[in-house]
C-alpha cells in the first residue's frame, strides 16, 4: 500500500491472514505446551496400566484345578487395578455428562472447593468461630466432605450406587474369569516400585 492511498481489501486481506497464521502458530505452540505438561502429569499413572490385549483375554475357571477362586480375583484385581480404574472413571465421566443437573452439582462442588482452597480454608491458623465453637481446619474439611457427599447423594446418589454396584460386579466377573498372569511376571509387576 502506498502513503496517503486508502487500503485495499486485498491489503487487509493480507493483514487478517498474517495476524490470523501468527495466532494459529501461538496456539499449536501452546497446544504442544499444554499436551507436554499433561504428558508429565499422566506419566507416572500410565506404567500402571497393563496392556489391554493382556486384559480382554478370559478363560472360564475350571472347577477341578482351581484351589482358590478368592486367591485368583484378589490377584487380578491387584494387577489389573489401573484398567478398572481408569474404565471405572470413564463410565462415571459419561454417566455425568449425559445429566444436566449432575453437571451442575460437580460444578457447583468444584467451584465451593477452589474457593475455599483459594481463600485460605487449609491454612491451620484461621479458626473461626462458629455458634461458639472453634473450627479447627480438620473439622472445616470433615464439614466440607459431608456437605459435598451429601449434595452427591441428593442429586445423583441412587445412579451413583447403581453405577458402583453394577462396576464392582463386573470387575469381580471379570477377576474371576481372567487366567491371570504369568506368575513369575505377576510377582514383580504387583509392585511397581520393585520394576523401575
């Protein structure tokens, strides 16, 4: 564009496309970040899970050779807690998601917790004075926790101790019908810290 010309819309059409491929360039940049911190959050929980080829293979216990059935889903649930876990947390977040009010009650809960955090809740030396008695920080936690498991329970409890009972009877199902793992492997990978 020339001095004292008025711009043209192929002038601004450059403009915008500059500004909009350096924003672009931001975001990736900030994506790249975000996925790398995430990575180094996540890393320490992912050695945890076991292969997921290792986790659909099921054979049904035979009644003659098994000594122990408990012996067998104690040891599975033990090394395969990571999986049911994370299927476990992926059914609730579903479950969640598919109700408004649900959504609403999470939020409002974690909107009370940031708060309380933020404003100094946990700090020892605050003891506020309710009704004439003194709440330390350990008894404003156990108030906090009631209030939260009781708001959980009126808005979504029935569902929630559904989804519980439903997941703890799949996985005892799943734990008994698994063959387990190679013993020798088993014994070394129930404990993580004895494989890294």
């Amino acid at each position: 564009m020339a001095d004292g010309q008025a711009p043209t819309l192929n002038d601004f059409a450059t403009t915008v496309l500059g500004e909009l491929s350096k924003f672009a360039a931001r975001a990736v940049t900030d994506a790249n970040h975000a996925l790398s911190a995430i990575e180094a959050t996540v890393a320490p929980y992912t050695r945890w899970l076991r292969p997921w080829s290792e986790f659909v293979s099921l054979q049904l216990p035979d009644p003659d050779l098994e000594y122990s059935f408990l012996k067998r889903i104690v040891g599975n649930i033990a090394y395969f807690q990571a999986n049911y876990l994370l299927i476990s947390s992926m059914l609730f977040a579903i479950a969640v998601y598919r109700h408004t009010s649900w959504i609403l009650a999470v939020l409002l809960l974690m909107s009370v917790w940031v708060a309380y955090i933020t404003r100094g809740g946990l700090d020892p030396s605050w003891k506020p004075v309710v009704a004439g008695v003194e709440l330390p920080a350990s008894h404003r936690l156990g108030l906090l926790y009631a209030g939260s498991l009781l708001l959980i329970l009126v808005v979504f409890g029935e569902a929630l101790l559904v989804l519980i009972g439903i997941l703890g009877t799949l996985t005892g199902t799943h734990a008994l019908c698994h063959p387990g793992p190679a013993q020798d492997m088993a014994d070394s990978q129930l404990r993580p810290e004895a494989s890294v």
